[in-house]
C-alpha cells in the first residue's frame, strides 16, 4: 500500500547558518517543500517564534508562549503541534524540520515516538545534521557549557558545547559537511575521519568546498532516501540491543583514532571515579554502558566530551529482573543478551566506545582495565561487591553523576 503521509525531513545542526543554508538549498530544489523552524533566543522566558515558509514566501511568523521554557517544553507544546498541523492543512507537501541549534535530535524522535498523533500525520525521512567544517574541530575540543556561549535553554541546562554536538552527530543517518573553497587537505581528512569515527553508520554528504552547489543533486541526496530507522536505539543503549557503537581503530588516520572496550567484569567504584578524570581527558569522546560492582543490578551509561563524564542508570539488567518481567524488555535487546549471555554475569558487560585525537589507545585501556575487579576481588562475590567505598552512590539510579 502506498503510504500518503508527508514525510520528514529533519534538519539538526550547531551551526545555525549551515543549517540555515541546507534549508534553503531543499526549498530551491523542491518549490512544494514546506520549511518548519523556530527561534528560541527567548524560551528562558518563556517565548519561542514559528516559522512556516516555502521557496516563493512566509507562510506563518508567530510567537508561542509556554509554561515552562525549555526544549522539552518546545517540542511538546509547539513542534509536535505544528507538524501535525502543516500535514493536515497543506496534504501530499513534505516538510522539513530545522531545529534550532541546542536541540538534539534524538530528543525531537523521542517525543514524535511517543505521540501517536505525529505518527499518524507524517513519517520521517532522515535526520540529517549540518555539520560545519570550520568550527566543529573546536566544538567537539571545547569544555564550554551552553551557558558560557549564552546558549543553555533554561537555568538548569548545564549541558556542555562538546555533548550537544557530538550527539547531534551521533544520531544522524546522514551527515551533510559544510564545507567551504579553500581548505587545506589535512584539516579536511581530519574532519571527515573524526565524523567517520563518530557516526561510521551515516551517510556523509559534502558541500562547500567549490563556488558552486548543484542544488538538485544536494537535494536528493538528502531527502526521499528513508534512511531513518525508529528501531534503531539511542546511542547508551545500542550496544545492548546487539547494534556497534563504533569501531577499534588503534592507529588511525589525520591524527584521529578510536579504541573499543569491552569487559564483563565489573568496575570497582573506588577505582574508576579516581580515574575518570584521566580517562575524560584522554578522549574527546566516549559512550557506551558499564556496571560497576557495588551497584550489580544497574546498567549505567556513559557519556564524555568536553572533558568530563556523565554516568547515568538506563534500568537494570535482565539478570538482576525475575524472567516473568524479561517480555518488558526491548525485543532486541533480549534477543543480544541470548546470544552473548554468560554463565557467571548473565547480560551484564561494560562495550565502550572513545575517540580522541592521537588518543594512547594502550595507556587508555591500561586505566580502564586496572579499575576492573582483581581475581581476589571477583572471587569474594556479589555480597562482597555490594559493601565496597561507593562514590556513586545514591547518585546512578534516577539522577546522575557528574565530573569535571
């Protein structure tokens, strides 16, 4: 059957003029193609501005006032909204979505998830983040928050420059690099292998580097290409539903190189909250799940950039819930811990993924390593486990811990 909704294609990106530029280079190339946008220089107020146009004119300019002002806040009260909206009143006309630079776009895919209502109207065709080569090799070095660049979308985003964009990275199916004429060929090699090794599942699009773009071949090389999968898990949780979280390459190209960690054992929690300063600054970027041994039952994720690390609890593992509750569980994810179940930890495993710029791979994995529980430590049980000196503790499970 042929499915009439019009689809989505969402525009995520730090820079807003690239974004801005991608934007009116799909509504040049397609004049029935609808952009939806919006302005939040003043949801700490609580005001977002709505955009509506076509390649010829605006279609709307107005201004919402929320409850509360932040993302969250946004994407329920007027982003949903209006995608719903533009599908039922402008029918058989595909719509792209520019999200405003603090915006995640794995954030907006949740929310359109859990609305039927959006689901119903459209169906989203890819999410492509507008990456600028000029500045994203600073970005993703920086330790600035959003609220030192005057970004943070409410008082308690405390949220880093280097995390935003290296999730809006990471999410993407296709990375569309913006580039401009005159480069050198190092810093573009660099670029496209940190992008590589970020997000080795996205296609990569780039343009910029001549004075001209060929708008009709941009465009379909972003848009009608069904590259979304919404059974694709976020970034923490791949690994647990059997998807790569990236890819071990020691060596490297342009100075960029990655590494890949994977043990069953559990970390001691003495030991790797002394280290996690060491291993933060030794890659610029690091995601995946982990255990430790004196909280068995918790799957923690782990986030680092910008040089610090957010350890977060995902929920438990399957071993730690009584089978009955097993069906709750994500369909995958039962189906990875099946295939790589042990007979000692059960689904529980730390799979790491770090990236970094001439990281020391063997140092880094050295580190990790030592903070693992010894023989001696192993052999005296999860009893033992469960009364070692916990820094995180009451810090995993709902909120998070957080270090510098």
């Amino acid at each position: 059957m042929t499915d009439s909704r019009p689809r989505v294609t969402v525009l995520a990106g730090f820079s807003s003029a690239a974004t801005a530029a991608a934007a009116r280079v799909l509504l040049l190339a397609d004049p029935a193609l609808v952009l939806l946008s919006h302005d939040l220089s003043g949801v700490r107020d609580g005001v977002v501005r709505r955009s509506v146009r076509d390649a010829a004119r605006v279609l709307e300019n107005a201004q919402t006032r929320l409850v509360h002002g932040c993302v969250s806040c946004t994407l329920r009260e007027d982003v949903l909204p209006a995608l719903v909206r533009l599908a039922r009143d402008r029918p058989g006309r595909d719509i792209v979505l520019a999200l405003p630079a603090v915006v995640e776009p794995e954030a907006l895919a949740a929310a359109c998830a859990a609305s039927p209502a959006v689901s119903e109207a459209v169906r989203f065709d890819s999410f492509v983040t507008v990456v600028e080569a000029a500045s994203v090799l600073d970005d993703l070095s920086s330790a600035e928050r959003l609220r030192d660049r005057g970004l943070h979308s409410s008082g308690n985003d405390r949220r880093r420059v280097a995390d935003v964009v290296s999730r809006q990275i990471e999410f993407a199916d296709t990375l569309l690099v913006w580039d401009r004429p005159g480069n050198d060929p190092f810093t573009t090699g660099r670029v496209d292998s940190l992008l590589h090794r970020l997000a080795p599942w996205a296609v990569h699009v780039r343009v910029g580097s001549t004075p001209s773009i060929n708008v009709t071949a941009l465009s379909a090389s972003l848009r009608q290409r069904d590259r979304h999968d919404p059974g694709v898990p976020g970034i923490l949780t791949r690994a647990m539903c059997g998807f790569p979280i990236g890819i071990h390459d020691p060596d490297g190209e342009y100075g960029v190189n990655a590494m890949l960690f994977r043990s069953h054992r559990p970390f001691h929690p003495a030991r790797l909250h002394e280290a996690l300063a060491s291993i933060a600054g030794e890659a610029l970027r690091g995601r995946g799940q982990t255990w430790i041994a004196s909280q068995p039952d918790t799957v923690i994720g782990w986030e680092s950039a910008g040089g610090g690390i957010v350890l977060g609890g995902l929920g438990r593992w399957l071993a730690a819930l009584p089978e009955d509750r097993w069906p709750e569980a994500n369909g995958l994810r039962r189906l990875a811990a099946d295939v790589g179940w042990d007979p000692y930890y059960g689904d529980r495993q730390t799979v790491l993924s770090l990236v970094g710029l001439n990281m020391d791979v063997d140092r880094t994995s050295r580190r990790l390593t030592a903070c693992l529980l010894d023989d001696t430590e192993l052999s005296a049980g999860e009893d033992a486990w469960r009364t070692l000196p916990d820094p995180f503790a009451g810090l995993l499970t709902p909120a998070t811990a957080e270090t510098d």
